[in-house]
C-alpha cells in the first residue's frame, strides 16, 4: 500500500516532543514522504504553545527538503458541545487541524456524551481530522462517529502510536478492527499519522498499515497514496 503522507507530528514546540522542524522535516524526505503535517498541541495541553505562536505560521515555508510542509494545530475538545482551544479567526488560516480528545483537557464521561464531543466538533468548517479515535478510556458509539465523519467530510485517524506496545491507549486494535469495519460499509476514508513526537517515528505507520492489509481494507479509501483525494478535506487546499 502506497503510503507518502505523514500528517500528525509534533516538534520541541509542543512542549512534550524532542526534535526541530527542521528535523522533523529532514527525516520524512529521508523517509520518502511528500506531505508532512506538523501539527503542534494547541495550549490547553499543559506545555504546549501559546496562540501567539500559531499566529506566526505565515512566517513558515511550506516546502522543505523537497516535500510540501503543512503547519498546523492538534486541537483539544474540551467539552461534550466540541468546543476547541483556538478561536476561528486563527483556524481558519490553519493548513491542518486535528481534534482530539486528551485526559488533560476532557473529563470522559457516558457513551453519549464522548461521542457527541466528537460529532459536535465534526460540525466546525475548520476541523479536519478526528485524531486517535481509538482511546478505551473514552468509550464511543464508532458507527456514529463513521456516520459523521461521512456526513461532515472529515477524515478519521489510524493512530500508529496507538497500536505500539507502549501506548497509554487501551484497547486500540479492538476498537479500531471495529472502527474499520464500519469505514468499510460507509465508505468512509481514513488517514493513517504516525503522531511522531520524535523524528524516527515520522511516517512510522508499520503496525496501522499491518492491521489495514489484515482487514483487507480498501486502499482507495487509505489518503496516504492518494494525495489528490486531500483536496476536500484539507484546510490548505480548500482556501
């Protein structure tokens, strides 16, 4: 399966990361990539940047090394309404965004209730991605969050992260072979990210593209060979 995008990354920025943009950037050309995401923890997560630095993207080139570079945020829902931590008129000039859900910023709460965050946060014009939809410890109604994610146009995440055996994140294969299956019969696309906080990680997807070619799942419905399919999903190429 042809994989040349790696849109989830994070650098020195976010707080919680050890490596450059520049490096960042040096190991997904090494690693034959095309597109890379970076995409920093917006400032509700405890570390992370101020809004000040997202409003100095403009000052960034999008091509490095070679690839095409877009900058972005990984956003923190923080509440069952969807709400995020950065303001509309500074989303609106991201190139990316990821929502996500994070125990430092969102309280799990009923089945009802998670999953509602996410389909509310779906909704916003400037939200692109659902990231690591596969936390045990915020459990979900998946074919909902499927339905939604197809009615929104936004992409859902297969976290490679999460699937390592280190992860802090029960129960991600489980919910992504379930996750998976719904994407199948909605037809419902998925990007694959890495969320590399660290520069070997970048375009690390190994175990997510194991558990893709296991399912059998469909590689028309995988962006990362299909750049062409991000122009209706992406904030940069939308604009």
């Amino acid at each position: 399966m042809r994989d040349v995008i790696d849109l989830h990354t994070h650098t020195i920025a976010s707080g919680h990361a050890y490596n450059t943009i520049n490096e960042m950037t040096e190991a997904a050309a090494a690693h034959k990539l095309e597109i890379l995401g970076i995409t920093e923890h917006a400032p509700a997560m405890p570390g992370s940047c101020t809004t000040m630095y997202f409003m100095n993207y403009k000052a960034l080139h999008r091509e490095k090394k070679g690839i095409t570079v877009w900058y972005g945020a990984e956003l923190n829902i923080l509440d069952s309404d969807g709400h995020v931590d950065l303001p509309d008129n500074l989303l609106c000039k991201m190139d990316l965004t990821i929502a996500s859900l994070h125990p430092p910023c969102f309280r799990s709460g009923s089945v009802a209730e998670n999953t509602r965050a996410y389909l509310k946060a779906m909704k916003h014009p400037f939200i692109n991605i659902i990231g690591h939809p596969d936390d045990g410890r915020y459990p979900i109604d998946r074919k909902a969050l499927v339905e939604g994610a197809a009615e929104c146009g936004v992409l859902l995440e297969m976290n490679n992260s999460s699937l390592s055996p280190s992860s802090y994140r029960p129960g991600a294969e489980e919910n992504y072979r379930e996750l998976l299956t719904y994407c199948m019969e909605y037809r419902t696309p998925v990007v694959v990210n890495s969320d590399a906080h660290v520069d070997l990680d970048v375009g690390n997807h190994g175990l997510a593209m194991k558990l893709l070619l296991e399912m059998n799942f469909p590689e028309e419905l995988v962006v990362n060979g299909h750049p062409k399919l991000l122009e209706k999903y992406i904030n940069y190429l939308k604009r």
